[in-house]
C-alpha cells in the first residue's frame, strides 16, 4: 500500500482503510453521454430541491473555503527538463479568521464555462508539426456545502461534496502521440471533496476526508479554483481540475482568546494520501504519502505571514521512490493606502530530497535541490484603472549529468500567459520522450521518460509580466499584458542534446540556444458580467483572451523555428460571488 516513512499511526489508518475509496475517487467515469445527460439532470434537479430548502436560490462559488481550518494538501510539480525527470508534493491552505456563517444547512454551488479554444500550428521540432486546432471545451464544477451556523464556544459541523463533472476538450481533441499534450485532456465526474468536519468556534476543529487546497499564490499547491469565484478571477490564467488527496487534520488557534499580538496564529498537522497530482496517481498504483504541518500569522482579516512544512514518501506504480522535504513561505498583505487598493503577494519555495526515478547508469538514485520564488503586485485605483505586476524565478539545471535535479516545475494550475508554457513548451516537452527514446540513438530506453513533459507549467524560467486593465463599467473590463521571459540556464532537449550538438544544450530543432531569452508574448483580453435574478449569488461571465508568442533565440536557436505563434479563448460560464 505503499512506502510511508516515517510511518506515524494517521499514514498506517489511511493504508489500512481507504484502499477501495482511494480506487474508487481516483478514477474518472467514462466520457459517454449517458452519464453527461445523467449528471446534468441530477444538478437540475437539485436547484429546485435547494430553493425549497433554504427558501431561495442560494449558489455559491465553488472553492469558498469555510473559515479556520485548512483545507487540504496539493503536490508541488518538481520536474526537470531532462531525462532525469521527477515531480513531488505538498501543501496546506490557511483559511481566513472566522466570521459567522450564513443561516441553512446546505448550499449548492454550480459554476464553469463552456466555450472554444484557438492556436495556430508551428514547428515543434525537426520533425515534428503541431498542427493548428480549434477545440470546444468545457469546466463545469457543483459543489454541495453542510454548514451549520456557527456558536461561539459550540460545537460546528460542516462538510463538502465537489465534483468536477466535465473538464477538457469535448470536441476537436489532440490525439497526436506525446505525453500531457495540449488540448488533449478530457475528463468526466472527478471527485474533488468528499469531507466531513467538527470545529469548536474559534478554537480547534478536525477534518477527515477528500480534499483539495491552495496555498499563498499556487506555486505548489492549486486546487485549479481560478475563474470560479470573483476573488479568484485572475486574467490570463485558464485553470483546470486541481490537486486531491485524502486527508486527516486537526487545526487550531492556540491564542485566539489572549491579547496577544500573535492572537490570529493559526496552525494545522495533517496526513494525506496522495489521490491525484502532477507526481502521482492513486488509480495508476502510484503510493504517496505525505506529513504536513503549516501556520499563518494574521495581522488583520486580509493581512497574513504563512509557512509550512511537508514530507513526503513516496513509490510509483514502477517501483521507484521518492523522499521529499518542502518549505514554502507565503504572504498576502491587502490594504489601502492613499484612497487607492495595494495588494502585495509573495511565495518562496525550497524543495530537497532525493529519488530514483529516472536512473542513470552513474546515478540510480539523484539529488532534489529545487526552489523557486514568485511575487505579485496590485494597484487598483479610486478610478477605473488597475495594474498587475507578476515576477517569477523558477530554477533550471544547467548541468543534465551531475546527479542533481534542481529544474522547478510549478503547480500545473500556476500559470502565466497563454501560449509560450501552455502551447510551444507543453508541445515541446510533451514530444521530447519520443525524441529521446529513438532506437537510433540508445538501445534501450531509459526508465521515466514521460515525465519530460511539463504539463503547461512554468519552468526554468526568469519571468516579468506587467498587465493593466481598465473597468468600463462593474460588469465589463479591458486588459492586456505583456509576458517576458529568460531561462537561466539553457533549454535543453535529450535528444538533439546528444546527436546534433556533441552533448552541448541544444534546443528541439537542433541549434544551440542563442542567449538566454526565451520569447515575448503579448496578451489581450475583455469580459463582462450580467447579474442574474435577485436569489442568485452566481453571475453570468463572457470572456474572450488571445495571445501571441514572438520567441527569443533560447527557444528556437540561432533559426528563426517555431516562428508566431497565436491562441485564443472564448468562454461562457458562471461565476460565484
């Protein structure tokens, strides 16, 4: 059932007795119509059932967290872009201090969207053509919430039930061979929450069940909620079906009845098994485990410190293993100054241990040094203005055969922008294990190379992205930004690395990487909102974003390959207020 170690008495209870459960959620339903048109029926059904129950048409955003206890933990994606690639996890969400929950029991939440997605073809490699595609796609996400109102110095019980019920491309899907390609993804009924809990006001509470989470701005944990809620409507970044595990956690605000100045300390120990993620997959056989402990600090309601501490032990369905520690720090300061909104955001994220995934003959088993760090500033104006300010340093590996990976994949719900990581680095790294395995340049194989593929996430790079949009009225804005990136140490493909350039990097096509500049890639987009009738807290949403990518001498070399690239989104959906 796995290798969990230490072996603490939660890690043996959740081998012991989730095992058919695990099995059960890990897996997605068959995409027929049948369970579509059934699942879509059951959701209509239950409005009705909702609006007797509370008196009124009551949804809810999806990923609204109730207050003081965590919510889950989520992996970090820890990949390197070379034929020693490895992935690992962790991560807790801290909620906002308590406030008094709304009357009723029960809550029904549906958001999502439907809509179309773009991109036009462009040279992979010296073989290979992604071919230019328009898909239909879709996201629809309901969420049944149990909360009972809250007493102070009473017990308060809640609980969830979240399922993903369609996720991915319906129509126009890529099938073409490669590993995480995009637009290749299609998903139906995922359970994302299936959990029950108790908490004693203010004071502690425990949860026991499937869980998501997120933690400071997503780096290593995201539970994919971007573009459902009005709090989590970032521009730019599509999201898709978030980490899971299952999960037992007691919380606690040791000093929340004191004067103290560290009054608002809000600390959680938990123990998950692994579901789904980046690195593993319970249905797959993949064993990961993992100990987590997190706090933050709240300075006011929207201020907050966080840190947390996870290990992580892990063996895959192949029969290697993987031994993580991660530190992540975390902040979130809202406040305003001068009349005018200032948001500072921060992550920072140190990841050690070692793995045998991916074995060479010099180094069976490799080292993780991996870290990362990510900021955002925004500036919102009395007026109708506001700017973003995004910077990324994601780490590379500039040395493929020392025995140490330090390349840092982010979450694959972190994203930034709309076609150089999503598009030309998901294609290009989701082909590489073709290009790697070629019987021309090794006999046999080696172990793991599927996980080349980045999945969209951000990786090896250095990245600012300066963003600004312009509110015509409360329920429409324009926007656009500007995507620049670096890699700091040279991209490099297993392949062409040892065939075209006598060991020396070497981009896909066969070239030396010519600097370190990875492309530009500018960014429109606009979206409106239309208020549905008095009883409705969910808001109708119609968005268009489109981009394209003029890539830097890194990517392509001293050629002029992959040349434009475009791709745009149009989506119509609901989202909770």
């Amino acid at each position: 059932m796995g290798n969990c170690t230490p072996k603490p008495l939660l890690c043996w209870r959740i081998q012991d007795i989730y095992p058919a459960t695990l099995q059960t959620l890990s897996s997605g339903l068959p995409p027929s119509r049948t369970w579509q048109f059934a699942i879509a029926a059951s959701l209509v059904a239950l409005v009705p059932v909702n609006a007797w129950a509370q008196g009124e048409l009551n949804f809810r955003a999806v990923q609204e967290v109730p207050a003081t206890l965590a919510q889950a933990a989520t992996p970090v994606d820890l990949s390197r872009a070379s034929s020693e690639a490895t992935r690992t996890v962790a991560a807790v969400r801290a909620p906002e201090p308590a406030t008094a929950a709304e009357p009723g029991a029960f809550r029904l939440g549906i958001t999502g969207w439907f809509g179309s997605s773009l991109g036009s073809g462009f040279a992979v490699d010296t073989s290979r053509y992604a071919p230019a595609t328009s898909t239909l796609d879709a996201r629809w996400r309901a969420r049944l919430e149990l909360d009972t109102a809250e007493v102070p110095d009473h017990w308060h019980f809640l609980g969830a039930v979240g399922v993903d019920v369609v996720d991915g491309a319906a129509a126009g899907r890529n099938l073409a061979a490669g590993d995480r390609l995009p637009d290749s993804r299609w998903q139906t009924v995922l359970f994302q929450e299936a959990w029950l809990g108790a908490q004693y006001g203010k004071l502690a509470g425990v949860r026991a069940g499937l869980m998501t989470s997120h933690w400071g701005l997503g780096l290593v944990a995201n539970d994919g909620g971007n573009g459902h809620s009005l709090e989590r409507n970032d521009w730019f970044t599509p999201s898709r079906s978030g980490d899971r595990v299952m999960r037992v956690a007691v919380s606690f605000m040791p000093l929340i009845d004191t004067a103290s100045v560290a009054r608002g300390l809000w600390l959680t120990l938990a123990a998950d098994a692994v579901i789904d993620d980046e690195n593993a997959r319970w249905i797959d056989g993949d064993r990961a485990m993992q100990i987590v402990g997190a706090g933050r600090l709240y300075l006011a309601k929207e201020q907050w410190l966080g840190l947390y501490a996870v290990h992580r032990s892990q063996r895959t369905s192949g029969g290697a293993d993987l031994a993580v520690n991660v530190v992540d720090a975390a902040l979130d300061l809202d406040q305003r100054v001068q009349g005018h909104g200032l948001r500072t955001q921060g992550e920072a994220v140190y990841i050690g241990g070692t793995t045998s995934l991916s074995p060479t003959p010099d180094f069976p088993t490799h080292r993780l040094q991996q870290a990362a760090a990510a900021g955002r500033l925004t500036w919102r104006s009395r007026g109708d203005l506001e700017a973003q300010l995004d910077l990324g340093w994601f780490r590379g590996d500039a040395d493929l055969d020392d025995g140490t990976m330090t390349t840092f994949h982010a979450d694959r719900n972190f994203r930034q922008g709309l076609v150089l990581f999503p598009r030309v680095l998901a294609w290009q790294t989701g082909t590489a294990r073709l290009r790697a395995s070629d019987l021309n340049l090794v006999g046999v194989p080696q172990a793991d190379l599927d996980r080349l593929a980045s999945d969209g996430a951000v990786f090896n790079a250095i990245t600012i992205f300066p963003k600004v949009g312009w509110h015509l009225t409360d329920a429409g804005e324009l926007y656009a930004g500007a995507l620049l990136a670096w890699a700091p140490a040279p991209p490099t493909d297993p392949y062409t690395s040892r065939t075209a350039t006598g060991g020396q990097p070497s981009t896909p096509y066969g070239l030396s990487p010519d600097g370190h500049y990875l492309g530009s890639e500018v960014d429109v987009g606009a979206r409106w909102r239309l208020a549905l009738p008095q009883g409705f807290k969910t808001l109708v949403q119609i968005s268009a974003e489109g981009a394209i990518l003029l890539p830097g001498g890194a990517l392509s070399g001293s050629g002029a390959a992959p040349g434009h690239v475009a791709a745009g989104l149009l989506r119509v959906g609901l989202i909770g207020r």
